[in-house]
C-alpha cells in the first residue's frame, strides 16, 4: 500500500475515491494494527511530506480511537490500553507531541486531536502523566505555533463528553489552568495563541471548580477574560463572551461582585458590536442569566414546597438590569435581515430568544419597557421598527401575570389584528405569530362573540396571501382552535360557527396551484386541529369532510406510478401522510360512528402499506391511523386483523427500522385494548417478536419501557390465559428492576431511562396482576410478591420519581391487595413505609388528581390488609417450574 496516495484519496472530493481510500486503511489495520499506527506516525512526523497528507494521517490516527457508538469506543479504547506494545504507543505519542512543534499549522493541530483521542483513553487510568507538564511547558517556552497547538490540545481534552476523562481532568486543574490563562492574557501578543487560549479556557471552565472556589485565582481569571472581551481580534472577543457564559452558568453564585463592577457595562457594550458574532454571544449572556435565575426560582419553588430552608442565592441580575438591558434588545430586534432565510440565526433573532427570556425572569417588570417600545413603534414609518413592536408583544406573553398581562392583550389586541393587513409581509408574520403566542397563553383576554371570528378571518387571509406567512398562521389557528374547544363532547363551543366556513377555507388552500409543499402540509395540519376541536354539532361536517379526504387519498395510489425522481417521492409521501393523519383525526372524533367507513379506511390503509417501503413515512402514520380505528371499533376491529398481520409482523421483526418498530409496539398495545381476548390468537406471535426485541442489541434503551407496558397490556386482554408466559415475563420484569443509576455522576438520560423503566415494569405488574385475578388464578402470583414489594420500597425512597411512575405504583399496590383479599399477604402492606409512600402521593399537589385519586384508592387497600389477621410464613413447598422463588407462603392463623 502506497500509504502516501491513500491518505491523499481520503481527503479527494470523489466519493468514490474517498471510500476506496477509506477501506484500504481499514484492511490495512485490520491485518496489522501495530504497523499501521507505526507507518501512519511516520507520515504524521515526516516534515519533507505535503501537509494534507499529514493532516490526513492525523486524523485516520484519531479515528482509530473514536467512535460514536459507546461499545465500538470501548472496545477501540481497551485494544491501545491492553493489546499494544508500549514501545509503539510511546513512539506513536512521542511523534505526536513533537509535530506539535512543527510549523505546518494543519499537521499541528491534527495532531492534537490525535492527542486529545488517546489523552481520553490514558488520563483515566492516570496513564501518560507527562502529557499535561509537556503542554504547560510548550506554552510558555514554545514557539508561537507550538502554543497555539499545544492550547488546542488542551481544548480538544477538554471538550470531551467522556465521563470517566472529565473526572480524570478535575485532577489536573492547575496545570491546565496556568497554561491557558497563560496564553490567554493580554501580553500575549500572538493573536492566534490568546484566541486558542481563551477558546480552551472556556472548554476547562468545568474542571477548575476548585480554582474557582480560591478568590484571588477567581480574580484573576475573571481580569483576563474581561480583558479579552476588549481585544482588537474579533475572534478573541468571540472566545470571551463564551467563556462569561459558561462562567454564568457555572458559577453564577460567585458572579455578583463581577457584574458590579464589570460585567454589565461590558456585554452591554458587546450587545451593540457591530460584530454580529460578538453581538450575538454578548445576547447570549443575558440569555444564560435568565435562563439560571429562572431555574432558581423553580428550584426555590420546590425546596419550599418540600419544607427546606436550604434556598439557591438569588441575586436578581436581571430585575436590576431590566431598564438598560431590554431597551437594547428591541433596539437589536429592529436589525432584521429582509432576505435572511428561516433557519438563519442572527442578531435580531437572538434579541427576540433573549426577550422572551427575560420576560420569564422578571415577569411583571418586562411591561414598562415594553410599553414605552410599543408606543413609539408600532405605528411607525419604518417596517423593522413595526416588526420589532409587534414581535416585543408576542416574545413576553409568558412573562407578566395574567392580572397585567390580561388588560395589556385587550388593548392591543385589535391593533394586532388590524396589523395582519400591514403592508410588510415580514410585520404581517410576526403579527400572526404574536397572535398565536396570544392563544396559546392569554385566549381569556380574546372576545369570542366579536374578536373570534375577526382573528380567524384576519388569520386565513394571511395564509393565502403567502407561503411565507403559512407556518405563523398555522400555528395560530391550531393555538386557537385548541383554546377554544370548550369541554370535550361539548354540543357546541365558540369554534361552532365558524366550523363550516373554515374547513372550505383551508380545503381551498391545500388546491391552490401556487401551494407549495409546505402550505398544503400547513393547511392539513390546522384541518386536523379543527376536527379535533369540533364541538358535536359540528360532527355531521366531520363526516362529510370524511368522504373529501378519501377521495382525495385514493387519487394518490396511481400517482405512484408517475414518480420519476427523489423530489416526486418525497412529494408523494408528504401528500399522503398529511392525508391520513387527517383521516387520523377524523377517526379519533367520531370514534364508533367511523363504523360505515371503516370497510373503506382499511381497504385504503392496507394498500398504502403494500405500495410504500418501511423506510418511507409514511407506514408509520397509518399504522397511528389504524391503532386509532381500533381503538374506535373496539371488537368490531377484529375482521382486519388477518390481512394486517404481515404488516404488523414484518414492522415488529424491523429492527433496522427503529421508529417503525416502536410504532408496530404501540399497535400492539391499542389492539390489546380495544380487541380485549379476540387478541389471544396473535399472543404467542407478538410475546415472540416482544421477547426479541427486548434482547435486541440494534434497538436501543428507549424500546424497553414500551414492551415492558405491552406485556401488560397483552395479559389485561387475555387474562388468565397470560399464565402461559408469565414465567419468562416475570424473569425479564426482575431483571429489569435491577437497573439502577448510579449514585454519583449519573447522567440526566440515565436518570431519565431509569425511571421510565420502572414505569414499565410497574404497568407490566399491574396488568400481569388484574388479569390472574380475572382469571382465578392469584394463586401463580404468588413467588413475585416479595420481588414486587422491594421494587416498591425503592421506589418510594427514591428521589426522581415521575406522576406516572408513581401512579402505576400505587396502581400495583391497590391491585395486589384486591387479588388478596383475604390476607393471605397482608404482612407486605404492614411496614410504615407502605402507608408513607401511599400518603406522600396523596398529599402531593403537584401530582395530577388521577394519580392521586389512585394513591387514595391504594390506601384504602392498604388499610383493608391491616385489618386482616396477621398470616403465619412457611416456607414454600415448590416453587413453579422455572419461576424464581418468592420464599414465604402466608397463611391465616385461627386465633390471629
């Protein structure tokens, strides 16, 4: 192999030469790993070599030590830890760390993150601990390109998102810090040093805690970055307000003394740069400020609510700054770019996410500004002064109470409607955005006999009028559609009279021969929220509006045959999957009174599967579509189920199509619903496919809950009938119980899976439970009790508990204790943290009245097994074949 002319076909724009490249440097380290990293590290080192080639050698080094997926790096990881010679890891590392000296910037800084690959795999096995020493000293005795290489190493190991490394680096604070302040102070001279410095001070921000905590470091810190932000180099700048956002969010209650007598004359400053990076992270600032004192006060909210004295410091940064700081956002959110696209984030974009902020954090001081802005601009002669008005309105409806927020709406409401007739597409936007953020959060303040019907005209006009206006017009019209549905099964509600007339509206719209893509999927999107929202009145136009939407469905099957690119598929898919979720919804509000169309929906839904691949969309809203017409028909489902089988098989057993998977889940879960034991000749199929999945490795984590639920599910259709895999089940349930999150260091998401896992398991006993006692057959209940119980007293001692998590869990309780009513377990109900757990869900306001409502339920049961007579334990005889053992037998004793 001519390694030389492979590296360079890495970097070829040919994607096929690309690939080729690729796959011999695979071959070639696949075949002699040692050899490979040898011959790579010569190239890397070679200072006669082009650079790309080098910088090309780098990153193949690099990649061979990185992964995405958790068990490839590990793995990857464990073969340069365990199965190297350490002659060769020493040389190819040595060979590294000398190109940090080389002045061919490109291979320098390869280098580095070839460093920072194997800095993540050594440093947490206190492995090459002359790494860091190497790296202070380059900074401070280097050449200006060695620096500047030797920071970007250090930002590389820093920004790593490895656990085990970010531990590690806590221990290495001092080294890292002198290095970085080092470079970053204004001596330096080299502007590329001070901005790869300042960039790697902010990745290390989080592991100089201890640093931060000594205040004659923290001052010192904090006067390098302030200093940074008045530097000539933009890039510099940039590095500098990243840093004070990290250093915000990190170390916000160290930060009063700062914003004093620096911080807040300096961002403000940097919110007026005509730099609109600088400007952009200046916003951001304030950003991070609103964003922390908001979590304060929700984390004070619940210390309070839990009795705690214990409060976060709360310096109200943004309260003080209100009167400086706001006016500056408006001003910033009149910078608007007319030809900006939608995804474009820039400074006025920034200002409007940062006031929106900020009317969360200050609430009822967010007004006077605001009013003060409004009154001079919203009739103003200049568009980017109207469009900042109206959008100031729309950003701070989260903000004030509803007591000012309520008066203030009815004021400018109007004015805000007559605003959608602007001559400026950009202000009518924003109008019909406002007036959406209005109903989402404010619709008591809109009149529904007068104002009602001016919104939604005023609303349709601006979705015809342009496509651009389409997705701010939408969103309105669903926000008020959703807030004024009134009670579900309502005869009428305020939407009534404008039902009709609305639905021909937006069938008009989704005809246009100018709509776009995106206005017809708008369109049928608001249609949907409509008919989910008709009031029952309103259902004989729901029907009608059936027959359109299949029609229209139909029409779609030979456009198959005149697909000719990628464009006219996507088109075709888009079309067909905003078509059924439609009917989707139609379904879903006329429920049993879908039956005389039902015949029709299927017909259509099962050919629509027949021509679409598992890889388009669109299998996955009608398998939605179809749940729902089971859950409507009930039994009645039961003639669809032998053509939908295979469908229903083949999207289970796809586990190389996740999404489709998890959807194929639900169904089966909604068929166990609706169809109750019709479903049992399915069960051995579907426990099958379930039971696979579960030990799938291809599918990930998030699966498990869901299948732990439909094992519930399936045994509340079939009942006692479920006995027949309630060994294998149960197994699986223990096992899963035995997930825990660590106590230290555990991350959100496993947190997260951790408690969305029990819920599962809860659901799965809950169910598993009702149906033996259906079925008469408590009895094979018994080996789980105990398991069961241990489950629950983790559970109730734990912290991170959800409102479902905690229903299901009094759910189980509850239905144990009815499967037993004789007693027979009531020892398992008498331990105080039984009745605690009970009490403390009931007593919770700030659980949903079902869950609590169940919490009552349970200890009602509760008591009821208190009463009984204490039962007597022996042990037990004979364990059912396969089953674990539950230990105790109770039984009643006479003069108990």
């Amino acid at each position: 192999m001519d390694v030389n002319q492979v590296l360079q076909g890495t970097l070829s724009g040919d994607a096929n030469i690309r690939s080729a490249a690729e796959q011999q440097l695979s071959q070639a380290a696949d075949a002699d790993f040692p050899g490979y990293l040898t011959t790579l590290a010569g190239e890397l080192g070679n200072e006669q070599a082009d650079s790309a080639v080098r910088q090309a050698a780098a990153l193949a080094l690099k990649n061979a030590f990185t992964a995405r997926d958790y068990s490839r790096l590990r793995e990857v990881q464990t073969r340069w830890l365990q199965h190297l010679d350490p002659q060769i890891k020493q040389g190819v590392k040595g060979v590294a760390l000398k190109t940090l000296s080389t002045n061919d910037s490109r291979a320098s800084q390869a280098a580095a993150q070839f460093i920072a690959s194997i800095a993540a795999i050594e440093i947490p096995h206190n492995q090459w601990e002359e790494l860091m020493p190497t790296l202070v000293q380059s900074v401070g005795e280097g050449t200006d390109s060695q620096k500047s290489a030797s920071l970007v190493a250090i930002g590389y190991i820093c920004d790593s998102d490895d656990e085990d490394l970010r531990r590690a680096l806590s221990g290495h604070s001092n080294a890292i810090l002198t290095a970085v302040v080092q470079g970053a102070r204004k001596e330096e001279t080299n502007n590329d040093v001070r901005q790869h410095a300042i960039t790697a001070l902010g990745d290390s921000l989080e592991f100089v805690r201890s640093n931060f905590e000594n205040e004659g470091e923290r001052n010192y810190i904090m006067q390098v970055i302030c200093e940074a932000t008045q530097a000539q180099d933009e890039r510099i700048q940039q590095g500098a307000y990243g840093c004070l956002n990290r250093i915000m969010g990190l170390y916000y209650d160290k930060m009063r003394f700062y914003m004093e007598k620096a911080l807040f004359g300096l961002t403000i400053q940097g919110m007026k740069s005509d730099e609109e990076d600088v400007a952009k992270l200046a916003i951001e600032f304030w950003c991070t400020v609103c964003e922390e004192e908001c979590s304060i006060e929700d984390d004070n909210l619940q210390s309070r609510a839990e009795g705690s004295t214990e409060l976060r410091e709360h310096h109200n940064f943004a309260r003080i700054a209100t009167q400086e700081v706001v006016p500056v956002l408006l001003e910033l959110m009149a910078k608007q770019d007319e030809d900006a696209t939608d995804d474009e984030y820039n400074v006025s974009r920034a200002a409007y996410q940062c006031l929106t902020l900020y009317s969360q954090a200050v609430q009822n001081s967010i007004v006077p500004p605001i009013i003060v802005f409004l009154e001079k601009y919203f009739r103003s002669d200049d568009w980017h002064y109207r469009d900042a008005a109206v959008s100031a309105f729309g950003a701070i409806m989260e903000g004030p109470d509803d007591k000012t927020l309520e008066p203030l709406v009815k004021q400018a409401l109007p004015l805000l409607i007559g605003t959608m007739s602007d001559s400026s597409l950009h202000v009518k936007d924003s109008a019909a955005y406002a007036l959406g953020r209005v109903c989402d959060v404010c619709s008591d303040a809109i009149e529904p006999t007068t104002q009602l019907e001016q919104m939604i005209s005023a609303l349709f006009a601006g979705l015809t009028s342009h496509p651009k206006m389409a997705g701010s017009c939408c969103w309105a019209l669903m926000n008020l559609a959703d807030r004024f549905a009134g009670e579900p099964g309502s005869q009428e509600n305020p939407l009534s009279p404008h039902f009709k007339n609305s639905i021909h509206a937006l069938l008009q719209v989704t005809e246009r021969p100018d709509a776009d893509n995106n206005l017809r999927t708008a369109a049928y999107e608001v249609l949907s929220t409509f008919v989910l929202n008709a009031a029952n009145e309103s259902l004989q136009a729901v029907a009608s509006l059936t027959e359109i939407i299949l029609q229209r469905l139909d029409q779609t099957i030979p456009m198959q045959q005149q697909v000719v690119s990628v464009e006219d598929k996507l088109s075709l898919e888009e079309m067909q999957t905003s078509l059924t979720s439609v009917v989707m919804a139609i379904i879903q509000r006329l429920e049993e009174k879908i039956e005389p169309q039902a015949d029709r929906i299927m017909a259509l839904m099962l050919q629509l599967l027949g021509m679409n691949s598992d890889k388009s969309s669109v299998p996955d809203i009608i398998f939605a579509a179809i749940g729902a017409l089971a859950n409507a028909l009930e039994g009645g489902f039961q003639r669809y189920m032998e053509p939908f089988m295979p469908f229903l098989f083949n999207a289970l057993g796809n586990q190389d199509e996740p999404g489709l998977c998890a959807m194929a889940i639900g169904l089966v879960s909604d068929f166990s619903r609706a169809l109750g034991d019709k479903i049992q000749p399915q069960c051995d199929a579907f426990m099958n496919y379930l039971l696979n999945n579960l030990r799938s490795m291809t599918l990930g984590n998030q699966f498990k809950p869901a299948i732990l639920q439909c094992f519930g599910d399936i045994a509340q259709a079939i009942g006692g009938h479920f006995e027949t895999y309630l060994s294998v089940v149960a197994q699986v349930l223990q096992q899963a119980a035995n997930i825990n999150a660590p106590q230290e260091q555990a991350s959100i998401d496993m947190i997260e899976y951790v408690m969305s896992l029990r819920e599962g398991i809860m659901d799965a006993w809950g169910g598993i439970v009702q149906a033996m006692k259906a079925g008469n057959k408590s009895n094979v209940l018994i080996p789980y009790i105990e398991p069961i119980f241990a489950l629950l007293h983790s559970i109730a001692g734990e912290h991170n508990r959800s409102d479902s998590l905690l229903r299901s869990s009094m759910g189980v309780i509850g239905d144990i204790s009815d499967a037993f009513p004789s007693g027979e377990y009531s020892n398992f109900f008498r331990p105080d943290w039984v009745t605690q757990f009970a009490r403390d869900v009931r007593a919770n306001k700030e659980l949903s009245d079902r869950t609590r409502d169940t919490a009552r339920w349970a200890r009602e049961q509760i008591k009821l097994q208190m009463g009984k007579p204490h039962p007597i334990y022996y042990p037990l005889a004979a364990t059912p074949r396969g089953q674990p053992s539950g230990g105790l037998v109770c039984l009643p004793t006479s003069h108990d």
